[in-house]
DNA sequence: TTAGCTGCAAATACTTTGCACTGGG
DNA sequence: CCCAGTGCAAAGTATTTGCAGCTAA
C-alpha cells in the first residue's frame, strides 16, 4: 500500500508533513527520538507538529512507541514486524531480534496469577557491548 | 543489613533523609515515582534531594530505576530479588513476577547476533488487565 | 574540622495547549 | 467550501544545576 493510501486509511488527511514523516520513517532501520525524527523533516515542520503527529499515527497504530531504559520514548513503522531491540549500553546502538518465547510466559505468568485476567501486551528488550564498543 | 551499614557500605553517608528513603521503600510493594516518593517522605526533604539520592543510590546499585511504558521513572531497592511487573493498562497496578527464561533468550540473541559482543541486562514487563478492571 | 549533603532558587529540557491561518478533499 | 491540520507563542511539567549553609564522621 502507498503512503497516502496508507495514511488515509488510517483516517487521516495525506498533508505533506506526514507524507514525509511516514517516508521518512520507512527508510530508517532501528527507532528514532523526537529529536533525530524533527532533524530528518524539512526544517519547516515544527517540533509541535511532529509531536502531534505520532501521538495521532500512535493511536491509529500506524506507529509503535519505543521505550528503553531512560530514553526518552522512540517512534517506529507499525507495520514492521513484530520484533525487540538489543542496545548497546556504549553507544546506544540498536539492533532488532525476534522471539516467540515471551508469548507462552505470558500465559503461564497469567496462570499463575491471582489477580490478573488477561495479558494484552508486553516489552522485552536486552542490553549490552556491541562488538566495536568492546574491543 | 541494617539500613545505615547498607547507606555507609555503599559509600554514602548515612543521613536522616537517605536512612528514611531506603527505610520508605523498604517497605512498598512496587516501584514508585518520584512523586510518590516525595509524599512518602518527610515534608522538609525536598524534591531535589529526592531526585539526588535516587541518581546516586542507582549509579551504586542500591536501588534500581524501572521504565514502564510511557511513564516516568520508578524506583526500588535493588536488594529485591531479580523479578518482571506486570502492569494492568487500566488501573495502573503493578504485580511482580519471575521468570527465568530470558536468560536463555540471551544466549540465543547473542550466538545469532553478527554485531554483539556480551549481554549485560534486559527489560521483560508484561501490560494487561487485572481482574477487578475486567469486571 | 571538613567534605559530603541538603534546601532553596533558578535554569534548562521536554511536552502540551491555545489560537488564528492554511490547505486537503 | 470547511474542517482537519499546521505553525507560532506561551504555558505547564519534569529534571538539572549553582551555591550558601548544615551536619555526619
């Protein structure tokens, strides 16, 4: 599907700040910071717009919100597959890996509990030395 | 352990606001914000300080910072034994729960990874809804 | 005694809100 | 045409920094 496709399918108006957001964020590999996502625009679209476009790209699940350790929140394509990140504590390098196993301790912890009815979702992410930063 | 020998072993003084902080959490549940941190503590201790002791406790591992989604930081004394919360996405409320498999996760991650040289930590929280939220 | 801590004030950083104008459909 | 979306300004929060005075050891 295209990107304005995309993006009206979602029920949003293809304006150029989110073509090119969306553009944008189809050709970067790990997730990015408010910061790194407002540098990539044009210097014309405003911080404030960037804001309000993935808190609404967020709720439409056009958009996943990353949160590692300290970091300030993270934005990603949606549709990229299902994976985590491993992070280098160094340079903060980012890497995806996938993984099924959360899945089923997702079910035996939801088994076990006393006072929890059903697990919707989950966060799952490794940190460590990346080769260059260990030698 | 008692609290003061703790503070002074990890090479703090033992002041009135540090023994109260560590005594404080020592006995809540689940990890805590700053604000709830503040209220839980004497009215003087200001929340500078608050933010202060928590940064230097972390940086000597006496408590440990914990990242739930979209949220701010929480904190709680490191000395708990390792655990994962489960965080129902209604209410807020926080259940621990342990689980030893990612370890293994690890490994796998880490032979299959091209770019990773050592794992040194993870993140694992599950997200759902307790059972009085699903009523 | 004296360096580590604390409280208060102020600076900085991040995020949200208000509002008039613009442009997508 | 008209309302969702944008830019700019300003407000609201969260967190950090500077510094003078206090206190644990």
């Amino acid at each position: 599907m295209d990107v304005l496709t995309r993006i009206r399918a979602a029920g949003f108006r293809a304006t150029k700040q989110r073509i090119e957001l969306v553009r944008f964020l189809e050709k970067t590999e790990h997730p990015l910071d408010i910061q790194d996502i407002v540098k990539g625009l044009s210097r014309s679209t405003d911080m404030v717009t960037v804001y309000r476009m993935l808190a609404a790209f967020k709720r439409a699940d056009l958009v996943r919100e990353v949160n590692l350790r300290g970091e300030h929140p993270r934005y990603e394509l949606a549709d990229e597959s299902d994976h985590h990140h491993i992070v280098c504590t160094d340079c903060g390098r980012i890497e995806d890996f996938t993984d099924e196993t959360h899945e089923r301790i997702g079910k035996q912890v939801l088994a076990r509990s006393k006072s929890f009815e059903a697990i919707t979702g989950h966060s799952f992410d490794l940190y460590g030395v990346c080769k260059p930063c260990a030698k």
